[in-house]
C-alpha cells in the first residue's frame, strides 16, 4: 500500500472510532498490517540496491534515482498527512488534529521502520520485520498499475464516505 494509503486508514481509526485515543493509535498502528495483507500496489524504489536486497538490507545507492526516490516517498507521505487533516475537519468537534496526525503517522510507521531494519537489522525492528513480512501479501499488483491505483483510490474514497456517514 501507498503512505497516502496508509496515512488515512490510520487517521480515520483513530478520529472516527470513538475509542480511547491510546487503543485508537494503537489499532492505526496495526491497520498497517490489516492493510498490507490486501493485494495492493507498491511503486518500486529505483534506488534500491538489488544485491543487497536479495541479503534482506535495504540499501539505497545514492544518486538521481535517490533522489527521485525521496520525492514519490516524500510526496507520498505527505498525501498521507493531508487525508489526516481532511480526516480531522471531518470530524470537527469530535477529533483532534493531534490524533489525526498521530493517526496517519502510526498509520505510515512500519514502512519506516521496515526501512530503519534495512540499515540497521537488529532488535526489536526486527520482531518488526517480521510482522510486516509475515502480514504483508504475495500477490502484488505489480504490473498492473492501474488496478492497484484504483483499488487503493477507492478505499480512501470509503473511509470518507465511511466518516461523512458518521
């Protein structure tokens, strides 16, 4: 799944369940997971380096694509934290922007981490690891582009269609 993705299931749990806010951000934290055993798409990382890969280290070789890299996650993080702050409007007197952000942060989270194991490999990033991996789907929509872009679409579509009924 995409940050953006991400970002505005872990927002919408947290501002539109109701919960207390720890069992809220917490739930963000695993609707990552929940997410990521979806088949869904994932944009490849052009800077990524494929010897180091096939060892289980995220290792990204500096450079243009390195560059163009940072931007899509960047960009794509960023997507994520606006669909928190729509989130938030939303809900109006009910959320907070605090919980909203936190939200789509803790929603994003494992990715980062997944990328802090890549470098450094140990302790509890890799019961992490694991987790992700243990979760994350083997069916990817790699070579279909538009489907895994549809899907994931729609699925922000019903998490604000899911609070604008709220």
């Amino acid at each position: 799944m995409t940050l953006g993705t991400h970002g505005a299931v872990g927002a919408a749990v947290v501002v539109g369940s109701g919960l207390h806010p720890v069992l809220g951000l917490s739930l963000a934290f695993l609707s990552h997971f929940a997410l990521d055993a979806l088949p869904h798409y994932d944009y490849k990382i052009l800077s990524l380096d494929k010897t180091a890969e096939k060892n289980g280290v995220v290792k990204m070789l500096r450079g243009k694509l390195f560059v163009i890299d940072l931007m899509r996650i960047g960009l794509d993080g960023l997507l994520g934290l606006i669909f928190a702050l729509l989130i938030w409007q939303m809900a109006g007197d009910t959320g907070s922007i605090y919980l909203a952000l936190g939200g789509a942060g803790l929603g994003m989270l494992p990715d980062f981490l997944q990328f802090l194991y890549g470098k450094i490999g140990t302790g509890p990033l890799a019961i992490i690891q694991w987790v992700h991996n243990r979760f994350h789907t083997r069916y990817k929509l790699v070579d279909k582009f538009e489907l895994g872009v549809l899907t994931q679409a729609v699925l922000v579509v019903l998490v604000f269609i899911l609070l604008a009924m709220k």
